[in-house]
C-alpha cells in the first residue's frame, strides 16, 4: 500500500517500517475494577491490604514475563 507522505518525500526517504511502533491496550474490567471488588477479592484470599504488594508480586512477575517471551517471539 502506498502511502502519499513517503511518495511525496521519496528522495529524502531510506526505507519503511511496516509495522507497529507502539501497541496501547486499553478497557475495563467492570466486575473487578473498582475498591469493593479488590476488598472483597483480598478478604477472600485472607490477604491484609498492607500484605497486597508482597501478594501481588508473582502475579507481576508472570505477567511481565509473559509480555517479554510475546515480544521476543515471531512476528506475524
């Protein structure tokens, strides 16, 4: 597909990425994403609030682990 900018300054223009420079997700957990819900999911766990950050760490870990080995991968 070509696109008008990089044909107007063909001369000036070395190459093209044809990818995503950046991915923003957004959105909401309704269910989940507001202060009774997190109380209610802590107090099921028998987490204290003040333990919430220690409770949370494998969580984080996991996640951004996940995300790492997607970014790592194949891309297509």
């Amino acid at each position: 597909m070509e696109c008008p900018f990089v044909a107007r300054h063909q001369a000036d223009v070395a190459g093209v990425v044809s990818c995503f420079d950046r991915v923003v997700l957004t959105g909401s957990l309704p269910d989940i994403g507001h202060a009774r819900a997190m109380e209610s999911w802590l107090r099921i766990r028998q987490v204290r609030l003040a333990d919430y950050p220690r409770c949370a760490e494998p969580m984080r870990v996991e996640i951004r682990d996940n995300a790492m080995k997607v970014a790592a991968g194949p891309i297509g």
